[in-house]
C-alpha cells in the first residue's frame, strides 16, 4: 500500500483527480469504458470539481456510488445531491451515467439487488470496478460498513443495506466488490483521521477499513491527517 503525503486537502483533491483522469483514460483504450465507484465528502467534492477540467473520455466513464444515506432527494445528506453539484455542473458527463443508489425504495433489499445487477451489466459477472474512490471514518468505517454492522459480514451480495448509523440507514457496496477492485484509491484529510490512517496502513481488520485490500490500493493524504 502506497502512501503520498500534499500540503492541504486542496492539494490531494487536484492529485487525485489527475489519478482518476489517467485511469479513466488507461480503461478506455484497453477495455472501451470506465467504471468508477465514488464516496461523499468534502475533500471528493474538491476532487470530483477539480477532474471536471481534467482530460477524460466521459463519453465511456460510468459512475456508481460507493455508499448514500436513505434520505429524499436532494436531501443535503445525500451523497448524490453532493455529487451532482460538483460534476454535472462542470463537466461533459451525462447524467444518464451517474448511476444512483436508489435509496428511495420502499423495498431497500430488493433496491440493492437492482443497484447490483446494474453493476453486473456494466462491469461484468461479478462485477469488477476500474477504480473505487474510498474514505476514512474517525471510527475506522468506509463507505457505510462501520464497526458492528452485520453488513460487514456479507460475502455473497455486492450491494446491500445497512442498520441505523448516525440517525440513517445507508446503501453501500460490500467488501467483496470493494475487493475485486482494480485500484482502490484511499482520500485522507484532516488531523482527526491521523489515528486511523495509522491504523489503516499497517493493515489493522479490527477497523472495518483495515479489511479493504492492500495490493491495488493508493492512500493520498494531507499532512495534517499524517501527522502520527
């Protein structure tokens, strides 16, 4: 696992949206589309308007939701509302490929089976993301499998929903598809996550972040959240 360390948060969104644009570019040419799993926050809203200017074939880009918050929408919880904002507005992206987690479902289980056969159709049985954009919780977490959920011990769905956390139940893809990834890009901001980044290096699966795989997976991290 490989760790580069910027300035400020700022500096690791620019980074990381020029990783994503090289990637996109590399699947295009050798498989003709770009599948691409992607978190909420603040530092990704920073990275997703910073590739917007970034030379991508959005033509062929496909973009999922790693996790969102069962909300309305246009909630300002919702991961999507964050997204929108930040890409659509700026770059050439249809909005027919950013693919939500239909979180708005009376029926959330068979909501994630849908959301997991759209995933099949894009990026094949199983599915297989090009590159998954992930954070780092205060409590270890990524995207929503937080410490105690039994979502953490799904093997046999990529999609699925989780108990209450933080007032919400969430939609999130699991471990096994978060595995099968071809890059994991880790995005780390802020002295409050120093602990966890630790943690999260040396490969610690008492954190649910710890149990993401190591060998296809690049931290970005400001030097505030690298200070330990």
């Amino acid at each position: 696992m490989k760790v580069d360390i910027f300035p400020d948060a700022e500096a690791v969104a620019k980074e990381a949206a020029k990783l994503i644009a090289a990637e996109a570019r590399t699947a295009v040419a050798g498989r003709g589309r770009f599948v691409l799993a992607v978190s909420g926050g603040r530092t990704p809203w920073m990275m997703l308007r910073a590739l917007a200017v970034e030379d991508v074939p959005w033509k062929e880009v496909h973009l999922f939701q790693v996790d969102e918050r069962v909300a309305p929408e246009g909630h300002p919880e919702r991961n999507l509302t964050g997204l929108r904002e930040s890409l659509l507005q700026h770059a050439l992206l249809s909005p027919d490929r950013i693919h939500a987690m239909p979180v708005e479902s009376s029926d959330l289980g068979a909501a994630a089976a849908r959301y997991a056969q759209t995933l099949v159709k894009l990026a094949g049985s199983p599915p297989v993301l090009d590159l998954v954009h992930l954070g780092l919780g205060t409590d270890g977490h990524t995207a929503s499998l937080v410490p105690g959920d039994p979502v953490l011990d799904i093997a046999d769905a990529d999609v699925s929903v989780t108990d209450i956390y933080q007032g919400r139940r969430r939609m999130t893809l699991t471990f096994p598809i978060l595995n099968r990834a071809r890059r994991v890009l880790w995005i780390v901001t802020g002295r409050e996550k120093a602990e966890m980044l630790v943690r999260l290096q040396e490969g610690d699966e008492s954190i649910p972040a710890g149990r993401v795989r190591r060998d296809h997976a690049l931290i970005l991290a400001d030097r505030d959240s690298a200070v330990c």
